[in-house]
C-alpha cells in the first residue's frame, strides 16, 4: 500500500453526496426534525418513569458500539430504540419521497442496515435490544419493556 492511500471505513460504503432540499419547506421541516427527545420517545419515557423504572436516555449503552440506545437499563442490560416510520422504513407507515427518491431509498436503507448492525453487535455483547416504531401504543410498549427489564434484573 502506498503512503497516502485512503481507505474506507470498514464496513461502511462509500456515501454518495447529499442532494438539496427539494423547496424551502423540505427544508425547514428536515432542520426541525430532533435527532433525540422526540414526541414519541418522551412519551414512552414518562410512562416508563410513572412505572418507577429509571434509565438513561441517549446514551451508548455498550463500547462495542456505536449507536445510541434511546433509552439504557444498564443493569438490566436493555436497550431501546424508538424508531421513526420514515427514517428506519417503517413497513407500514413510511412514505418514499418522490423528489431524489434514489438517494433517500438508499440512504433510508443503509439506516435499516446500520440498526441490524448496532442490533446483533448488543446482543453479542449480552445486551437484550428493543426495537419500536413511533407509532405504537406508548403505554403498551413501557409494560412490554417494564416486564423485561424486571426479568432480566430479577433473572
């Protein structure tokens, strides 16, 4: 290998360059867009903490692994990720963008890649991954993850 070669990240494809907002209100809607305490995160994490149950929130919950877990019970060793309908590709609510819809399919994609990744990495590492989409009942999906949480700590 020559001096000054570049490599790409391993396991990572090269990203083609992102395309402009297709009108200003694209635009200022994507901006808007909160990466972390999103309305449905905060609304499962009130229910959680109504429950008693206490966790961090975006937070890596192993070394190993890049992403950030939404919500961490670390000695539970639980993870969960509230995911989006659009951004994760949610099979029954995402909608494909017809303005670079070739960009945004593979961009959302590598999104659902990436969290099979960060996925079977946790659960590697002894971690129990809890993955739910935006949509679903906040009340239903904190006594789906109160009931786990408090088997694995109770073992």
């Amino acid at each position: 290998m020559t001096r000054g070669t570049i490599l790409p990240l391993s396991g990572h494809a090269s990203k083609p360059s992102r395309p402009g907002a297709s009108t200003p209100d694209v635009r200022r809607r994507m901006q808007r867009t909160p990466q972390r305490d999103t309305p449905p995160e905060r609304a499962l994490r009130s229910r959680l903490h109504r429950m008693g149950l206490r966790f961090w929130v975006d937070r890596r919950p192993d070394s190993s692994v890049r992403s950030r877990a939404d919500i961490v019970f670390p000695r539970a060793r639980v993870a969960v990720f509230v995911d989006g309908c659009f951004w994760h590709g949610c099979p029954e609510h995402a909608t494909w963008p017809k303005a670079n819809g070739a960009w945004w399919k593979a961009k959302i994609e590598a999104n659902r890649e990436r969290d099979r990744r960060s996925t079977a990495a946790l659960r590697h590492a002894g971690w129990r991954v809890v993955r739910v989409w935006e949509h679903e009942d906040p009340t239903r999906v904190a006594k789906r993850i109160a009931n786990i949480v408090r088997k694995r700590v109770t073992g």
